[in-house]
C-alpha cells in the first residue's frame, strides 16, 4: 500500500478478504493462510479496519455461497464454522509509515444503508465497529 488506497488495493481486498474464509481451505488455494504471512496481513488488517471495508464484509455470507454454490467442490455443502478471523481487528501499525488512507479531497464513505449493512456480523466484528446487533 502506497501513501493512498487506490483502486488496486479494493479489488486486491476483495481476494484476500476471502482467503482464509472460503479459498484456502474450499480450493486448497495455497499451503500458507495469510494470518502466516506478516506483510499480508498486516496490509489486509489495515485495509479491513479503514471505513468502507470490514464493516461490508459478511462472512456467513462469503463461506456459504461457496460452499453451497460449489456442489462439484462441496457435495456436502457443508459451511464451516472457522477459521477464527477475529485478528483482523488487531493492531496494523500503519500508522507508524505516514500517509493517510485517503487523498486530500477524497469523499469519506459515509452511512451504510441499511440495505447493505452486514447481515450475520461475527461478535469481533460487531464490537470493533460498535453495532448493536
């Protein structure tokens, strides 16, 4: 991540969002999650609690969509509980390289509407953003 977010960064977000929850263990994408892999995920960490994107992330959502979808994958269509992603609120120190996530004159996201906020919010999660589900 440079000293802004660009649009290089929400498309890769929307892929490493889903790595751990659905594509290393239903596609057996890679042998590493990227909680093993520290630049990864203190980028991903850093991307998810910026406004706009983990509070849009609903993982039931993600995890049974794949593994209901996917019959030739998953006959069972069973949807897993795991992993536990509740690290993604930790500490990223982004901070500590300068810059800001947004470029001067960028529109904040504002409220989500309630149409598209997050359905099945995992407890951690709903702390962090300070929900009342």
């Amino acid at each position: 991540m440079g000293s802004h977010i660009t649009e290089g960064d929400i498309r890769l977000f929307t892929t490493l969002i889903r790595f751990d929850a659905v594509y290393h263990c239903h596609f057996k994408a890679s042998r590493n999650k990227i909680t093993e892999m520290p630049n990864l995920w203190g980028y991903l960490r850093d991307l998810f609690q910026t406004p706009g994107f983990g509070d849009t992330c609903d993982f039931t959502e993600m995890k049974q969509h794949y593994y209901i979808v996917h019959k030739e994958i998953s006959p069972s269509q069973i949807v897993p509980v795991g992993p536990d992603l509740s690290g993604l609120v930790t500490p990223h120190h982004r901070e500590e390289l300068g810059g800001s996530p947004f470029t001067p004159g960028t529109s904040l996201p504002g409220e989500i509407a309630e149409s598209e906020r997050v359905k099945n919010p995992e407890t951690w999660q709903s702390e962090f953003f300070g929900w009342d589900h």
